[in-house]
C-alpha cells in the first residue's frame, strides 16, 4: 500500500520540484497613486533565449495566493508584439503598500511551465484633480505602452498647449475603446481606437479652454474624425489622429498651492477623496421579485382588452344578423311591384291599364293589339322556344316594266 501511495505521489512531488527548480524572482518594480502603470511580460523574463516559434508562449498572471488578479490592473497579450502586458492605475488605498503578483508561462512547443514573481510597490502621489479626456484613432492599446509614443503625446501638452503641467503630467487612465463601447473596425488592418486620460494638478491654461468651447458643440455627434480644429497639426505631426467629439477636459481646476497645503493635513485630505466608489449591497438588503403580481398583471389588462373587444364584436355581428331577418321576410300588402304602361304604336295613345312586369300575359296582350292591323305585320312564330317577335316581310306586288328596266 505504502508503494502504491509513493507512486501516486511521484508526478506531484515532480511538478513541485519543477516548479520550485525554474522559478524566477523579478525585481522591485514602482508604481505611483493615481499614474498609469504598464509591465511588459516576455521570453527574457522566464530565461528563455534562441526560441524560433514566437507564438509558443502563453502567460497567466494572478495575484499571489489568488486565482485572479486585483481590479485595477489588467492583463492582455499583443500578437503584434508578441508579448503579455499587464496595466492599471494604483487607487488611494495602496497607498506605500507592495502588491505581489504570480506570472506563469507555458511553452507550448514542449509544455514546459516556468514561475516568476514580481513585486508592485505603490508610492504616495498629489491627486490629479484637472484631467483632459481624448480619444486617439490611430492607435491600439499596445502601441501606449511605448515609453517614446507616451513621452511624445505628453510633450504636446506640456510645450505647447498645457505648460502648467509640465512638473506632474502623466497617464492616468487607458483603454482600448472597443472595451470602452467602441465598434470593432470594418477591415481588420485598421486601429481600434484608444482611450487616454491626461491628468495634473495645474489649473487648465487659456488655449485648453479655448479648445474646449471649440469641440463643444461636437459633443451631440456620436463621432466626428472628419472635423479638424485649430490644433490639428500639432497632434498629427505626432502622429495622433484625435476624435474630438471625445476631447473633453474634466476637473476642478484649482490653484496647485491649495491643493498641497490641503493634501498636508488629514482633515482635508478627506474631502479630495474619491466618492464615487461602487459598494455592494448584501444578499438580505435585495429585494425580493414577486412573478405571481407580475405574471397577473401581465395577463389581466390584455385579457380584459380581448374580453371587450370580443363583446363588441359580438353584439354587432348579432345585431346585423336581426337586421338582415327583418328585412327578408315577405309582406303581401307592403311589397312593392314595378307596373308599366303598355301603349299602341298605330294609335300612339296609353292604354289605360297598367300591367306588372311579373305578368307574362303583359307581353302577349301588347302583341295581341298589334295584330289587329290590317297587314298583320307582326306575328309569332309557332316554334314554343323561340319567343322573339320578328315581323313579317312587306307583300309582293306585281308591276310593268319599261323598256330602261323602270318599275312604272
């Protein structure tokens, strides 16, 4: 029995020793409250060198002792560069405190699994109550993780449009816009679009509002990358492609020496704390659904609608029905017969009896009358089925001729 455990346990006690032989501590990587933080996640990492395949890797990164990872970050592998990132913005409350993550990688070409454990450590940072909100279209996600394209769309700001924010500027928010509620592109070569928010301290400068009161009245269009504004060029020699029906700025836009000296104290640091954070109610506070009132009132009203409908529709079919009764019963005294005139052509005078259509006799006492002329010129024929009047042909009366062929 004793073998038999022993050999059960043998692939497990290999894996732990695997696990533990290519295990692999990261260094200290920082992060600050409220900036972006982005970690790029390759081959190197794990020691893996001379690899051919580049798509023979897969990564898996969880909080350490957890299945998954904490909410502000997020993980996303790029085909384009063949590599994981792992990105998010730092909240208040990890604050001076270290985040410990797990990252594991799979070769896939000979199944090989490697550990590496890499350490976050949150540092204390001023709130960036003054935030500009765009949208580039040229670009994905990935492409925001390259320090020099960051450092590029920062020097926009910070040289020429936003200078007071040139000690604190940074990233304090991206995503895909897809993710966001964008639409996926119709071609596939095309970008998806990515979300970014700037954020600082420093109060907004005159051209930043100049810029807001321009894209201001794009803000009911859906989308406008076809509309170009003052400082089109700008971006574009950056190569960003802006939307700006998203270009908003956001913030509270106070003076930067206010704001340390309130940061300072405790008590009024409080006020500048986020109140917008989402908290759960628990399974007893939900309310209860009663189906039976809803299913009831879901069929009364219709039932009655269709009960009043079928009434009405009865009543008249039932009425017309008594109508139609009525109005087909026979009354001698009331029936009413179309009588005609009968009159003689030879005498041109009305005969002063009046005979109904109905009676058959009408036709014939008319035919009788006119047989009384001298030349019988009507008659009827003997045949019973053939009951049209025809006259008869004019008599033949002999003459002379004379010698041109005249009838004298």
């Amino acid at each position: 029995m004793q073998t038999v455990n022993l050999f059960l346990y043998t692939p497990l006690v290999a894996l732990v020793l695997l696990l533990t032989c290519c295990r692999t501590t990261v260094g200290m990587e920082q992060a600050a409250v409220g900036e972006l933080f982005s970690y790029k996640i390759e081959p190197l990492l794990f020691n893996w060198t001379n690899q051919v395949i580049s798509e023979q890797f897969r990564y898996r990164v969880s909080l350490e002792g957890y299945p998954d990872l904490p909410s502000w970050l997020r993980y996303k592998y790029s085909h384009e560069y063949h590599a994981g990132f792992l990105y998010g913005t730092p909240t208040e409350r990890l604050a001076a405190k270290t985040v410990r993550l797990d990252i594991v990688a799979l070769n896939k070409q000979n199944y090989e699994t490697r550990l590496a454990k890499l350490s976050i450590y949150v540092t204390e940072k001023l709130p960036s109550l003054n935030v500009i909100q765009m949208k580039i279209d040229n670009l994905n996600w990935v492409h925001l993780m390259d320090p020099g394209r960051v450092e590029n769309l920062r020097n926009i700001f910070r040289k020429d449009l936003w200078p007071e924010s040139e000690n604190d500027l940074s990233i304090v928010f991206m995503e895909s816009a897809v993710n966001m509620g964008g639409r996926l592109p119709l071609r596939p070569q095309q970008r998806e679009g990515v979300v970014v928010h700037l954020g600082s301290s420093a109060r907004f400068s005159a051209r930043l509002k100049e810029l807001q009161e321009e894209v201001r009245p794009l803000y009911k269009l859906s989308t406008c990358t076809y509309k170009r504004t003052s400082v089109q060029k700008v971006f574009e020699n950056a190569g960003f492609k802006l939307d700006w029906c998203a270009f908003k700025t956001v913030g509270a836009d106070i003076s930067p020496e206010i704001l340390f000296h309130n940061y300072g104290h405790k008590n009024h640091h409080e006020n500048f704390k986020r109140t917008d954070r989402w908290l759960g109610i628990s399974r007893e506070d939900v309310p209860d659904r009663n189906y039976i009132d809803e299913f009831a009132f879901a069929f009364a009203i219709p039932g009655m609608i269709f009960a009043i409908l079928v009434g009405i529709l009865s009543a008249a079919l039932c009425f017309q029905y008594e109508k139609f009764e009525t109005s087909s019963t026979y009354h001698p005294t009331t029936s009413t017969v179309q009588m005609v005139q009968c009159t003689d052509n030879n005498t041109d005078q009305p005969v002063t009896t009046l005979k109904s259509l109905k009676d058959p006799n009408c036709l014939l006492d008319n035919i009788s009358m006119h047989s009384h002329s001298p030349n019988n010129s009507y008659y009827q024929t003997d045949s019973a089925s053939n009951t049209y009047l025809r006259p008869k042909p004019p008599p033949y009366k002999g003459g002379t001729l004379n010698r041109n062929g005249v009838d004298i």
